[in-house]
C-alpha cells in the first residue's frame, strides 16, 4: 500500500527534521522514518473500520427506535438494506482487518459525534436514497454503494481531517492518499473470497522498502556533495537564503537521480517539484525545477550522470 509517492514524501518530513531537532542520530531517524510509515498504514485500517463503524451505529439507531414506548409501524419494520449491506458484512469478518483490530486495539467507539455527524449526511443523500429505494440486492450494488459514499463524504472530509490529526501528529499529510488505496481496496472485493480477501500489503514488495532505505541514507550522507551541487547552480543566491525546505527537497531529488540509475530523470524531477508546490513556497516548484534541471545538465557533461 505504501507507495513511493508517500515514501518519498515522509523521507523529507523526515530528513528535514533531522537537520531541526540537532541530534544527528542517522539509525534513530531511519527509525523514525519506518515507525511514520506504518502509521500510515495503521491509517489505511483505521479507515477501512470507519465503513463498519457507521453501519453498527446505524443499527444501533434502528434497535434504539424499536426500543421506544410506542415505535411506529415504519421503526417497527425498519428498511434494513444499509445495515445488512453484503460488502461491509464481507469487511467486517476480514481476517487481516479483524488482526489489526485485536493488535492495535483501535476503534471508533470514542468518536460518536463524528460518527453521528456523517451518518446524517449519507443518510440525507440521493446515493444512500436510491440505493435504499432500489429493488436491486446484489453484492456488486453494495459494495458501489460504499465506493460512492467513501468518495463523497470520506474522501476530502474536513472533519474528519482534524480529528485524524488530533489523534496522531503522523496522519496530517496522509490521509489523502491513504484515501486513494481505500478506494482501490473496495473496488478489489470479491464476495467468492470472503473472509479471506487479501487486503493491501504494508509494502509492494522488499524493493519498495529497500528504496526508503536507501533514498533516506544517501540523502543525509551525501549532504555535502549534493549541497556543492545546488550552490553552483544557485550562484546569484547564498544558500542560507534559499528556503531550507527547498534545499531538503532538492537534496532527496539528487540521492534519487544519483542512487536509483532506474527510475527516468523525468520522474524524479516531476515528483520533487509537485512536493515542493504544496510543501515549500508559492515559487518553490519552478525554482527548484529550475535548479535540478541545471544540476542534470551539468552531471551530464561531466559523465557523472548515465540515464536519461
């Protein structure tokens, strides 16, 4: 599940800490860095059980309106299609996911404001309406019910943004994409697989891992060289006068170009400077653009720098 988007993402947030917090200590921030990047699947979980927690508070509504002292005809006999949904059923004896909740005791019985909050919302909806009003019952229609509520009401939800952030400090930047792979998730749930369905690993494979690993090392160790580069290529600025996030940045594009011979120059550079957009200044992205051109020039015709 974790992507080399989010990897190379957190090596910043990481490396840049590194320089703040004064210690120096390369093995306790490389700890660091995989401790965050777990977080961010425990994230992914955390938000597959959020489906399953709104359904149980729905059902909790209707056993609440049955209860009553004179409960109508329609509490009586309630529409139990939302709660009985086949995907979410699927969901909620899955093995790996019921693993995670045993091992991290994590649940959202204490947040049932939140939960209240955007039940309401789906509920007042035309997808949850039509869903409801439909005579269809099929596995395929249940699990697009929850891949069109996760996109509308999950996915880019403010409230729920902060109070993932209240709960860790390592969610703020994730959970964006973290929803992406949530939304892979249902689309990927077969019913034949039942409590089996595979969800997504933590990482792809070993190579994903090792490239965290590597891309984290060589940025720190190589500090020296790679900050040669930018200041050669920045002669009209003083270094100490260039953003420091910028220069972190532009130090995690140089161990990747130099270290991983590949992955094409072009991505690299396109990944650095979209992270500098929405995690530097407003002229972050063309300016180190800039530079990193300037600096792949140069190692070109000094022989330094092979791929294209």
């Amino acid at each position: 599940m974790i992507n080399r988007v989010l990897i190379r993402l957190k090596i910043i947030q990481i490396v840049y800490a590194y320089y703040q917090n004064g210690s120096k200590n390369l093995d306790s921030a490389e700890k660091e860095l995989f401790f965050s990047l777990s977080k961010a699947y425990d994230l992914y979980n955390y938000l597959l059980m959020l489906m399953i927690a709104l359904t149980s508070y729905a059902q909790k509504r209707i056993d609440t309106a049955k209860a009553k002292l004179a409960p109508s005809k329609e509490e009586l006999n309630p529409n139990k299609k939302f709660v009985e949904n086949k995907f979410v059923a699927q969901l909620e004896v899955n093995k790996q996911l019921v693993d995670f909740i045993e091992n991290q005791k994590k649940t959202w019985a204490n947040n049932q404001d939140f939960i209240k909050e955007l039940y309401d919302m789906i509920v007042d909806s035309d997808i949850y309406k039509e869903y409801m009003k439909s005579p269809e019952s099929s596995y395929e229609s249940d699990r697009e019910l929850w891949r069109k509520l996760y996109k509308n009401f999950i996915y880019n939800n403010e409230s729920l943004d902060l109070l993932l952030e209240e709960q860790s400090l390592y969610w703020n930047d994730d959970k964006e994409i973290v929803d992406t792979f949530v939304l892979k998730t249902i689309k990927r749930f077969e019913e034949k697989k039942g409590a089996e369905q595979p969800l997504l690993p933590e990482f792809k494979d070993e190579e994903d891992k090792e490239f965290a690993r590597r891309l984290f090392r060589r940025a720190v160790l190589n500090s020296d060289y790679y900050r040669h580069l930018i200041a050669e290529n920045t002669k009209n600025w003083e270094l100490d006068r260039i953003a420091f996030m910028d220069v972190v940045i532009m130090q995690c594009a140089l161990s990747e170009i130099l270290s991983f011979p590949n992955i094409p120059v072009s991505v690299s550079l396109n990944e650095y400077v979209e992270i500098a957009k929405i995690y530097s200044t407003a002229k972050s992205g063309s300016f180190i653009n800039g530079t990193l051109d300037g600096i792949v020039n140069q190692l070109k015709k000094e022989g330094k720098l092979a791929k294209n």
